[in-house]
C-alpha cells in the first residue's frame, strides 16, 4: 500500500511570530521555517507503519515556494521514499489545497492519506476533512492511534467524553493528533541519503487547479498584551475586586 503525506512549511513553532507594519499578514522575511509538528506526527506515523510491513512507499507532498524542497527533504530523511513539491509562491488555500491533493492522489493511487489536523500558521483545521469529502473517502479526524486490521483501519480519536474509535475502510483519510506518536530526528547519514531520494517538481496548473484566493485579509493585529496581576490580602478582598470588575 503506498501512503500519501501532505507536509507544510510554516515558521518554526519556537519563533515568535511578527506582524508586518502595514498589518497585511505575519512577516516571514530572515524567519527560520520548518515542517508543520502536526505533519511531522504524520510523517512518523507513515514511516512505522512502513517499519510494521503495513505500508511499501511513503510519498511526501509539499505546496509552497522552491524553499519547500527543504521540508520535504526532512520528510525523507525520517523514512519517506520520494516527494512531489507542487511549487507556487501565492498563498494557497485549504480548498485549493484539497483539490490538489486530490489531483496527486487520483494519479498516485496511494490507499491511505496521513496529513496533520491542521497547521500552526493558519490553524483552519480544514484540508483533511475537505480532501476526504472530495475524494467520498472515509476519514479519521484527530487520531491518538492508529491500528490496521486487515482491510480495516481502526482510528481512536478523544472526544470530550474519552476515546472513541472507528473502523474505516481504505482507502481512507487520517489526520493526526499530538498524541498520536512522537516524531523521530533524523540522523546524519539519513539526511546525506534524503539528497539522493527524487523530489518531482509541478506546478498547480499541471493538476488543473485554480489557486485563486477566495477569501482576503482585511488585518493581522498582535494580541494585546496581558496586563500584571494583583496581589490582594485575603478573599474578601479577592471578591470585591471581582465584583467591581463585573466579572461575578
């Protein structure tokens, strides 16, 4: 069975983000970028079911600028086999996004999507469920774990009562949760053999898909700043700030 891995290039989680001075988006310029955590989580999820016998070829995607070819060649160097960089410098939206996943997979043919849940950029939460909708595949949303049962793939998923699993069919869409596994680093000699696995470069026109944005961003603001606490004597004290605060 190959697996398909849709993997994103976003600023690295332990960079603050800045906002640009005409409040159009988040400044990128001189920012260290890395791979999505929640694509990381995938990537591994792929590469041990690969370990496990499971799965024969895992395929890395990526759409962004040429820099993308970085965060696919990371993908390889954890155990993916070859990746397709779908190049374009717009910014491209989750439905967009869907669609050209869509396209790679009726070309492909792979019996399992693993992409992360959502992106720590833009945070939609989006391209799982709507690449799933537009394929009418099953689809496993915020997996904690993943088990294959024959042709069976059985998600667990935490829901605010507990754990819930379901029983899908492949071929199927899974999106990862945190607590789904804990990726690996890859070594050395794993990255020097990354640069020897083939990367195909296209372009969205080639799969037939309008990145056009359908939505604009009217402003990006910084969060406002958290004001100090205040120490009070005891909690009489407490309650009648809280009072004169409205806040009981």
């Amino acid at each position: 069975m190959k697996v398909l891995v849709p993997v994103k290039r976003v600023i690295d989680y332990n960079v603050r983000p800045r906002v640009k001075a005409d409040q159009t988006g988040v400044d990128l310029a001189n920012v260290k970028m890395a791979m999505n955590p929640f694509c990381e989580i995938a990537v591994e999820e792929a590469v041990r079911m690969k370990e496990k016998g499971i799965v024969e070829e895992i395929i890395l995607v990526s759409i962004g600028p040429q820099q993308a070819q970085e965060t696919i060649r990371v993908g390889l160097a954890m155990g993916g086999d070859r990746g397709i960089l779908v190049k374009t410098d717009d910014t491209v939206e989750p439905l967009a996004v869907a669609k050209i996943l869509k396209a790679i997979v009726e070309a492909e043919g792979p019996g399992l999507v693993i992409t992360g849940k959502q992106a720590i950029d833009d945070d939609a939460n989006q391209t799982g469920q709507m690449l799933a909708a537009l394929l009418d595949w099953p689809q496993g949303a915020f997996a904690s774990a993943v088990e294959k049962d024959g042709d069976t793939l059985k998600v667990t998923r935490e829901v605010d009562g507990g754990l819930q699993t379901v029983a899908l069919q492949t071929p199927a869409v899974v999106t990862t949760d945190l607590r789904l596994n804990e990726p690996r680093f890859a070594s050395l000699p794993n990255i020097m053999k990354a640069k020897k696995k083939p990367i195909e470069e296209k372009t969205p026109a080639d799969y037939g898909v309008d990145t056009a944005n359908r939505l604009s961003v009217v402003k990006v603001t910084e969060p406002p700043k958290r004001e100090a606490g205040e120490k009070v004597e005891d909690v009489d004290a407490l309650i009648a700030k809280l009072k004169a605060a409205g806040a009981i």
